[in-house]
C-alpha cells in the first residue's frame, strides 16, 4: 500500500477523491472545468498500482544483493530522493514544484539517465538499444508514444518500458502484446531489416499469433511455459548490432 509522499499525490492522481484537497488551503484547489473527478489521461494513475513503478519499497543495500541490478543507494545523485523511511516514493522521480524537464521529472531522462539512477542492467551501456542512432520512419504505429525523442538511444529504457499505465504489466511493457514491443521496431519501421515479414515463412519460429489466441491475464501468460516471447532467446539488454 502507498506510504509517505505517495499518499498525497494520490489523494488527486488516483482520480477518485479528495481532488484539490490540500493542506495548506481551507478550501480545494478548484479542478480545469470544475470535474469532480480527473480526466482520464497519463496523469490519472487510477486505483490499480500493479501498471505502474513500484512505490513505497525500502530500497538498501540488501535489496540490490538481491536483485542483481540496481545501484547501491549510497550512489544516488543528489536529485533522486529516498524518504526518511528509506522507500521509494513518487517523489523519487517527480518534483511537484520544478518542472524544467517535462513531466515533473527531477532530472532529464533523455538515454534513461533518471532510470540509470537505480538500474545497473548487465552490459547495457554498449548495447545496441542503448547506442543505436535509427529513427522512426513514420509508417505504422509511433514506437515511442509516450515521449518526443527520436532516436532508439535517446529513449533508452522507454523503447519498451513506461513507468506509468503499461500495456504489459509485467516488466512494465508499453505494448499490451508481449512481442509488439519487439515487433513495433523490428517490422522495420526502426530496423533495417522487417522480422515481422519473416513470420509469414512457413519454416518461421512460432511467434505472432501464439500469443493472441491465448486467454487469461497478461500475468498469466508470462508465466506460462507454453508461451514463447523474443526473450527467450534474445537479450535486448544486451543485444549487439
């Protein structure tokens, strides 16, 4: 359950009570259009947490032993901040009262430099998804719906990952299909070469449509050993050009 600063941002951005209720006013802050309640958009986490960062979790030294691919906290730059409980709160990432880099994030995150705060992922620094140059070409879906950058690099972890109201849940997915967050680059939108073209060979893997004509949760599927993603084979932390 949310805990601390968490509290209070959601006490608006759950979008369901106590919207312009703050402390230090006798009476709401009056809301755009005079809503009771939030407008849907990026803004209204909502009641269901699980599509979001985690929040309100000690994080130590013992969580990055066990974890294998975080920082240490004693690291953390000055800009991201543990509260007094040492957990991980809204506040981490956001700043409710500077908003220079958008989103009221504390720190650019063009390369996922705010992500790379706390995540030390395995050879990512020389991967191709952290180095490449490609851009969108402009057919299909926008691969990167959630921010203005135009370069596999510069968006970094936001290539397949959203903090806010992933598709997939787990891991945290844009895409509501597991291998959609692959094939949105790889069709070659991004990408030289169209592997989405090359599931239509007879002799292709099982990939596309496996999962579609699956029932059950997004959290379910994952766990199913009948399923078959594009990381079981492939590392996009790692991967090389």
């Amino acid at each position: 359950q949310p805990t601390g600063a968490s509290k209070l941002c959601l006490s608006c951005h759950d979008g369901t009570v106590a919207l312009g209720a703050v402390r230090n006013r006798p009476s709401p802050l009056p809301m755009k259009q005079g809503v009771a309640a939030m407008p849907a958009g990026r803004s209204r986490i909502g009641t269901d947490l699980s599509g979001h960062h985690p929040i309100s979790f000690v994080y130590d030294s013992a969580l990055t032993i066990a974890q294998g691919e975080l920082r240490d906290p004693v690291t953390l730059q000055r800009e991201v901040r543990l509260d007094k409980a040492q957990q991980i709160q809204c506040t981490s990432c956001h700043d409710p009262h500077f908003n220079q880099y958008g989103k009221f994030l504390v720190k650019d995150n063009t390369a996922s430099a705010l992500c790379l705060e706390c995540h030390a992922l395995n050879e990512w620094s020389t991967s191709a998804h952290a180095t490449s140059t490609a851009t969108w070409n402009g057919t299909g879906r926008n691969p990167w719906p959630y921010t203005s950058r135009t370069t596999v690099a510069a968006n970094g972890c936001e290539n397949c990952h959203t903090s806010h109201g992933a598709g997939t849940k787990p891991h945290l997915l844009v895409q509501a299909k597991a291998e959609d967050n692959c094939l949105i680059c790889h069709n070659g939108a991004v990408t030289a070469k169209n592997l989405l073209a090359e599931f239509n060979k007879s002799s292709a893997h099982p990939l596309t449509g496996v999962s579609s004509h699956q029932k059950g949760s997004r959290g379910a599927l994952l766990a199913s050993e009948e399923q078959i993603f594009c990381v079981n084979c492939h590392n996009p932390h790692a991967t090389r050009a």
